[in-house]
C-alpha cells in the first residue's frame, strides 16, 4: 500500500469515526425548549440522510453510547471512502470542528451553508 494510500485511508477512517456517535445522535430530554432546538435542528438532516444515504441513523437521549445500525454505517462509509481527496481534507475538517459527519455531509451536499451547519452543531452551547 502506497503512503498516500495509507493517509487517504487514515483520514476516511476518521471522519467516518463520528458516524458511529455523531452529535445529531444524541438529543437532551429536557428542558423542553432546548429538546425542540434540537429536533427542529437535527431531525431534517436524519431524514435527508436516510433518504440520500439510506443510512437512518439511531437517536437517543442523553449521552450514553447507542449503537448505530451495522447497515447504515456501511453506506455512510462507502459515502466517505467515495470522495477524492482534496474533498475529503475539507471533510474530515468540518466534520471535526463540528463532531458531526451527519452536518458536514449536509453542508457538503449544499443542504445547509458553513454558518448554518456550524449553527446546528452548536444548539446545546447557544441554547445555554
């Protein structure tokens, strides 16, 4: 295996990583005002991803670990090995700063901006 091979393969891994605990996954139960934030933030791009990706990811609230689908990791991984990779440094970035491949792939697709993804990662830190 080439290096450059072994770096491409390095930083797909890792920013397909955050699928397997993105930040959209994990949503608070309360309060109230901070749990609808996150729905109306987050919901639209789980059912966008499942709808491009077929990838339905699992949510749950609070913060312990959820398993996410065997099946729905496998396409977001081919998803993320399927870029080049000067597409792929800017995803891994994005994907980093904001603890979500869910958002980054969103912007990616030209479903939110960078200020709106970047917004939506931050819901809980607005929010208080």
């Amino acid at each position: 295996m080439s290096a450059v091979r072994f770096e491409f393969d390095r930083a797909a891994g890792r920013a397909f990583g955050y699928a397997k605990s993105d930040l959209v996954c994990y949503s608070a139960e309360a309060p109230a005002e901070l749990a609808a934030r996150q729905a109306a933030g987050r919901n639209p791009l789980l059912d966008w991803l499942a709808e491009t990706f077929g990838a339905r990811l699992t949510v749950t609230h609070g913060v312990g670990f959820v398993e996410q689908p065997a099946d729905s990791l496998a396409k977001l991984q081919h998803a993320v090995w399927h870029h080049d990779a000067f597409v792929l440094a800017g995803l891994l970035a994005a994907t980093t700063i904001m603890g979500s491949l869910v958002l980054t792939m969103a912007m990616e697709a030209g479903r939110l901006d960078a200020a709106q993804a970047f917004a939506a990662s931050r819901i809980d830190e607005t929010f208080q």
